[in-house]
C-alpha cells in the first residue's frame, strides 16, 4: 500500500526555499518544544551575517528544510518504485532524523565546535554536534513526553550519527541512512537544503544545481541509493557549489577574523560563565545559543572585562578586527605531507623580534571538493535507464567513457588562513570605552 498523508492533521509552513512545507502531528509535538524552538537563535553561518547581511537565516529554518526534502525523498522512491514497500515508520523515522539532526549544535553553529570547545582542553576535541542531537532527541521525548515509538527513535538517532566514521547500518532498508545525513558518498538531503538556503541568503548563484533533478533520478539497487548516470555533472555541480560557499562565505577572511576574535572572547568568559562545562548535559545545553555574545557585550561584572573588550572591538569592526596577512595554497599532491602550521613556525621567520607569539593567529582551513575522496564520483554509483537494475561507477581518468568526460578532474585545495593582532598595542593606542 502506497505512504499516504492526513492533510487534516498537518499544519503548513510557508519557506522562503521550499514554499510550502507539510509538518506531520509528531514533527509538530518535537517542534513546539523549547529544546527545538532554541533553534532560533542559533544562526545557521554563525557570524557570516557580519560580512554577508542576508545571512541571518536560522538552524530550525534549515532543519525544517531538510525534514520536507527527507519526506519528499521517502515519498519519491514509494510512488516510483512500490516494490521496495515503504512503511509509514519508514517516512516518520527519516522525517524526524532531518527535523533533528542539527538540535546538538552549539552557539554560532560549527565556531563553536570547531574554534572555541578544541581550546578548552583535550577532553573536548572529539566532541562534535551529532552526537549531542542523539543525547538531546532523548531529553527532547523524556521532558515533553513525546509519545514515539522505541523503534523509531533508535532509526532516528542512527540516521543521525549516520557518518564517515560510523558507515550506515546493514539489513533491511539500509538505503534509508543514506538520505539525511550520507557517510558513503555524501550526497543527503541536510546538504541539498544548505547549499540552497546559503547561497540564497548570501546573494550567490547555486550554479547549475538542481535538487529535483536528482531526487527524480533516484532508485534503489542492491540496498543502496543509485542515480541515473545523465545526471553526472549535477552531482559534481553540487560538490563544487559547497568548495565554492567554503571558498566564497564560510572562510571569507574577515568571516574567520571574526570567528577567531569570537572564539578568543568566548575562551576568556568560560571560567566565570562555565560554558564549557554545559555542553555535556543537555539539561543545560539547551540553554546555550546566540545570546552568549549579547550577554558578553552588554555584562557589567568585571570577570568579564577582557571578553567585552574584544567584543567591543568585534562590533567595531574596522582596524580594530584580527588583520588578514597572508594565506597560502597548497596543492592537491603535497596535502598529505603537509603539516599544520602554527604561530611558532611564523616567527621562526619574523625579524628584528617585532612579532610574539600572542601577536599571531594561524587558522589551517582545508577546502575539498571531493569531501575527502579521490574523486568526486567515488561511492557514488549510477545505472543507465529505469529499466535496468546494474550498477555503473563512473570514475574523471575514464576518458574513454562518455558518461565520464560530463566531469572534469577535479581537485582538493588546502587554505592556510593566517592573521595577525595586536591587542595590547590597540590599547594602548586608542582607550576602549
């Protein structure tokens, strides 16, 4: 029997991506939540609305997007192929795992885990927000009282932890983890609504980057998601629309002075504020949003001295912002050689002892296209036509391959970012407030 829908029981969203969005009873019981509805003050770009001002965008507005592609993918592969006989837990479980899968994500999104939490201590490095959306989608059902199936909420968390490290589930409809959140290959649905609201808000183009053409050209062979192989250069154009937001937006040199000068601030409030010690407990973490800034910058208690001055200066902009130096490329085939570079090795280099050590940022950004794989096409797999049920690869040194001259060779990049400050100097020269 074909998934079917109780419109009379769905309440309409109206998105400034997808229009209309459909959200079931259960999705609206996670939804009105005030675990959910923190969400809205956690920006989707963190501080990329200081450079790019549209990107103001929210992570429920992009959770609620990937929860109308998940369904609508679940509900593509029902109606085009009833032979994989979905069920209603199928449609409810991916639908959640979308709704969800970003609750865990600290304030100012991935600043947070990337910048601010590695310069806590060791025992914060391998944190990362997936694995709090697990802990909070339980505290989300045990404080609320959600009444959700045991079964479900297991699939929902696994689709969520779904990653590189930990590879999809095998068994019956294993096909199901690679639609939210894809260790395999990397084409999921939470990237579709990312790359789309992005550059949306920051007035880029997607490229020639269309979601429906792809969710049209899905079928599944051997318990696996596969497309058509005509839609070859769509799924490259999809990876290098990310390289470009990463290159364009998320690493602009000024975004990541004032990620930088952020995570510095938020380092000295964390011994009076205890920011550190919540992320943890989602009893506590659920407090934690974008309101930490406005609480730094507005705080009266001298505790907070240092970390207000630097915000004072974040605001300020200007000369006053962590100055962009230099940043250097390094090519594809001496990435795996190549080691980080720190402050040390920079004033290795400086002369006359004008630099120390406290002068100097260094921020080693690696950008790739391929997501970490040799190819841009490796793990995905292809078949020609509807009717055939043969699996194809599709590899750029495939010269001879029709299918394959759709994709040039493409590349991965390594970004060294390096920015230098002068705090003391600053006031000394110009008294702050």
């Amino acid at each position: 029997m074909p998934l079917r829908r109780n419109r009379s029981d769905e309440k309409d969203v109206l998105d400034n991506v997808h229009d209309n969005i459909h959200i079931d009873p259960l999705a609206q019981d996670f939804i009105d939540t005030v675990e959910f509805q923190r969400l809205r003050d956690v920006k989707q770009l963190g501080l990329c609305n200081l450079v790019y001002p549209g990107a103001t965008h929210s992570r429920l507005e992009h959770s609620l997007g990937v929860y109308n592609f998940a369904r609508a993918t679940v509900f593509n592969l029902d109606s085009c192929w009833p032979e994989l006989e979905l069920e209603q837990s199928d449609l409810t479980s991916v639908g959640l795992a979308g709704l969800l899968h970003d609750v865990g994500h600290g304030p100012f999104s991935h600043v947070f885990e990337n910048e601010f939490l590695p310069r806590i201590g060791a025992g914060l490095l391998k944190w990362h927000h997936e694995a709090m959306s697990g802990k909070m989608v339980d505290f989300i059902v045990d404080r609320n009282y959600i009444d959700v199936d045991a079964g479900v909420l297991k699939r929902v968390k696994d689709m969520i932890l779904c990653s590189s490290e930990r590879g999809a589930p095998q068994g019956d409809k294993a096909f199901l983890y690679d639609i939210v959140a894809n260790g395999r290959n990397g084409i999921d649905v939470d990237k579709f609504d990312y790359i789309l609201r992005d550059t949306r808000a920051c007035g880029l183009e997607p490229g020639t980057f269309k979601v429906c053409r792809l969710m049209d050209s899905m079928r599944v062979i051997d318990n696996e998601i596969c497309f058509r192989s005509n839609v070859a250069a769509t799924i490259c154009e999809l990876f290098v629309t990310r390289g470009n937001l990463f290159r364009e937006v998320y690493t602009h040199p000024k975004v990541k002075a004032m990620e930088l000068m952020l995570a510095d601030a938020l380092v000295m409030a964390d011994g009076f504020l205890g920011i550190s010690g919540m992320v943890d407990d989602p009893a506590s973490f659920w407090k934690l949003d974008d309101s930490l800034l406005k609480a730094i910058e507005t705080s009266d208690e001298p505790e907070l001295e240092a970390s207000r001055k630097l915000v004072w200066r974040m605001r300020r902009r200007g000369r006053e912002l962590y100055q962009f130096c230099d940043s250097l490329k390094v090519p594809a085939e001496h990435a795996e050689r190549f080691s980080a570079v720190t402050a040390e090795d920079i004033l290795c280099y400086a002369k006359g002892g004008v630099l120390q050590r406290d002068d100097i940022v260094v921020s080693n950004v690696k950008i790739d296209d391929a997501c970490g794989k040799s190819d841009l096409l490796e793990g995905v797999h292809f078949f020609k036509g509807y009717g055939s049920t043969e699996k194809l690869e599709l590899k750029a040194e495939e010269e001879e391959d029709e299918e394959s001259k759709l994709k040039p060779k493409w590349y991965s990049n390594i970004f060294l970012i390096l920015f230098s400050y002068y705090f003391e100097r600053l006031d000394q020269t110009r008294k702050i407030r």
